[in-house]
C-alpha cells in the first residue's frame, strides 16, 4: 500500500488527545488575549503617569538635578522604567509566575523566579534607557527627520546586544558547557561539518532549572554565533536530537540572523516614520493636559511608549510570519539533513505540550511564531513520501 503523507499526519495527530490536548490549546489561546489585555496594561500604567503629572513632575525633577540633556533623558528612563515595571507587577506575576506554574511549564519556586526577573528588569532598564537616551538626542538634533538616526542607533544597538548576549548575558541566567563526548556530539558534529557551520561550536545549556520545555537555538551574530541544544532535548532519543539539531544548524546555513537585522531595520524605521508624524499630534491633542508640551521634553517617553505599544500589537502577525516563515525553512533544511522524518514528527508532537496542535490557517497565520505541530508533521510526512526507497532514511 502506498505511503499518504496526510494520513500518517492524522495518525500522529491522534496522539495527542484528551485533557493533554485540551491543556495545550488552552494555554497557547490565551496566550492570543494576553496580547491584547499585556498591551492594555502597559497603556493603562502610561495613562496613569500622565493624566496624573507624574511625568510631568518626573521630567521636572530631572531638570533641575542636570542641565546635561543625555543625563537628564536617562535618569528619567531609569525611573519610569522601574516605575511601570513595579505598577505592573501584579500582571507580570500572573502572567510570568502563577499562570506558567499552572500550566507546568515553569520549574522555579517564586524566589528563584523572582531574582530572575529583578535582574533581567536591572538589565533591560539600563540597557533600554540608553537607547532611549540616545534616541531623545537625535530626536533634539532633527525634529523632523529624526527616525532615520533612531532607526540607526536601535539598530546598532540591537545588533550590539545580540553578538554580547551569548558570551555575558546568556551566562548570567543559565550554564553552558560544551556538549560532552558521545554519539550525540558526534552526530551534531559531523552534519554540522557536512554543511559548513564551525564545527566546535556546539553548546549544553541548564533550562531544566526553569522549565522542561524541549529546545534548542542559535545565537549570537558574526563571531559570536552559538548553537545551543538544551538538556531538555538531550534526555530524547537521539534521533530526534539530530531532527532538532539539524534545524538549528539550518538558521545557520541560511544566514537566518543577519537577514533578520535586515527585516527588523525596516520594521523600525516604518515604526519610528509613524512616530515622528503622531507624535506631535499626541503632543498638540494632549500635551497641555499632560503637560508634555515639547519633543525635547524626557516626558514624551510615555507617550512613545503608549504609540509603540499599540504599533507592537498591530505588527504581531506581520512579525509573527517573518519569523515563522524562517522556522519554516529551517524545518525543511532540518529534514534534509537529518533524513529523520518520523524523528521529527515525533519531537513536533512533544513541541505541542504547549503550542496549539491544530490551528486553523488563519489562526497559524496571525499567531504563530512557529510552524504548528500539524503543519510541522505534515511537511515531515510529505519529506517521507518522496524519499520511500532511499535505505538510511530513518
Ligand atoms: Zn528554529
């Protein structure tokens, strides 16, 4: 009898059903309205500072403390940021603690995860206000043509963050060792030389200290780029590791990180177009109640916030599809490599523990960052299908 590709992938379907199905799909559905009501938050928290002056009197406070321009817009970053971040604090902790906890995806106590989070919130604030500190400056420098300036230095910036993040920021979460000897470094090894990734390149990382969730990535840029499998994944079978690995090792061969920085400039610089025309009308429409009145003021960061907030919402499927469709091509890669279909349809299968399995298209469209399970067996099915007769396929 002949192999159908769309009946093999029912039959893996039919694996997961029941309460673990159910448990699946709805975490990752509310997920779509943590979206919305995250993005209500942060606005709410920014409506707050204004309607009430306390940016006003935040930015007045700053002023008088430094005539220097750059100090006074990163001093008032600092503040607003630790401020938004305790007003929202008790969304972060459902969101991020007791939410993820209930679903069992998160293996730390509220101590372990808290300190966690106290020291990615240090970072991020002092990392995020110097960009805004450096955005402000082209924004006094240019009031017109600034975007073009803050599209550069969030670039640079972000690029910068992401070729230190494996060698300092990565380490200061989690472990990384090299991956030990055996057949599994091996087998990475060799389709990593087969396909020309540096080979000694190949990292363990701890994430069972957070959470049991299967996975594995590529990070870093240029010289800096590391490939990482976590001991998650090296508890599965070994072919499934390599279906995995040789994913990962595709976001490499396909220069999937450089062409990234080259999407996302454009994103940022269609967002910060939209921002230097409404920002002024935020300005002039509510500026006097605010009293926000000028771009040179440190308080337009609120306002940023609240219009970049709502661009981030209306970005998510466009965003969501740029990444999605990387995933994608790197799952195709994967097979090619690895020539493990049913490996692959495997470790898809135990992907879904907290991704919804079966999404309607659209649905995969708009919210998915990811190929669904469904959508990642069938591709490992019909990858199958055309390689019947070839004996090392697995
Ligand atoms: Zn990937």
């Amino acid at each position: 009898m002949a192999f159908d590709p769309e009946l093999a992938t029912r039959a893996w379907m039919a694996t997961l059903n029941g309460a673990a199905r159910a448990k699946s799909d709805a975490y990752f559905e509310g997920g779509y309205w943590l979206i919305l009501w995250g993005a209500l938050v942060a606005i709410a928290v920014d409506l707050v500072l204004l309607r009430f002056g306390w940016a006003a009197a935040l930015s007045a406070r700053v002023t008088r403390f430094t005539r220097r321009r750059g100090v006074q817009s990163w001093l008032f970053a600092i503040v607003y940021l630790l401020v938004t971040a305790l007003m929202a604090l008790p969304w972060t902790i459902y969101t991020r603690f007791f939410r993820e906890r209930h679903y069992g995806l998160l293996n730390q106590d509220f101590a372990a995860w808290g300190s966690e989070q106290l020291l990615a919130l240090t970072l991020s604030s002092l990392a995020v206000a110097l960009l805004f500190t450096g955005i402000h400056a082209a924004i006094r420098r240019s009031p017109r043509g600034w975007w073009i300036g803050a599209t550069a230095i969030t670039i640079a910036g972000i690029a910068f963050f992401v070729a230190i993040a494996p060698l300092y920021v990565e380490p200061l979460f989690n472990k990384y060792v090299p991956l030990p000897d055996g057949p599994v470094r091996s087998a990475v090894l060799s389709m990593a030389r087969a396909n020309g990734v540096p080979a000694d390149n190949v990292f363990l990382v701890d994430a069972s200290r957070q959470t049991d969730r299967i996975s594995a990535n590529v990070a870093g840029l240029g010289g800096t780029t590391r490939i990482a499998l976590n001991d998650n994944l090296m508890k599965q079978p070994a072919d499934e590791i390599r279906a995995v690995m040789a994913h990962e090792l595709g976001h490499y061969v396909l220069n999937h990180g450089p062409k990234m920085i080259i999407a996302f400039t454009l994103i940022v610089a269609v967002v910060f177009l939209v921002l230097s025309i409404a920002l002024p009308w935020m300005l002039a429409r509510f500026g006097p109640r605010w009293r926000v009145t000028s771009l040179d003021d440190p308080a337009i960061l609120p306002i940023v916030s609240i219009l970049v907030t709502i661009i981030g919402v209306l970005l998510t499927p466009a965003t969501n599809t740029l990444i999605r469709t990387q995933e994608m091509e790197a799952d195709r890669f994967g097979l090619n490599a690895a020539r493990a279909p049913e490996s692959f349809a495997s470790i898809a299968m135990k992907l879904s523990q907290y991704r919804k399995i079966e999404p309607g298209p659209i649905e995969e469209a708009l919210f998915f960052d990811h190929p669904s399970g469904h959508t990642r067996v069938l591709t490992a099915m019909r990858w199958k299908a055309e390689h019947l007769d070839q004996p090392d396929v697995r």
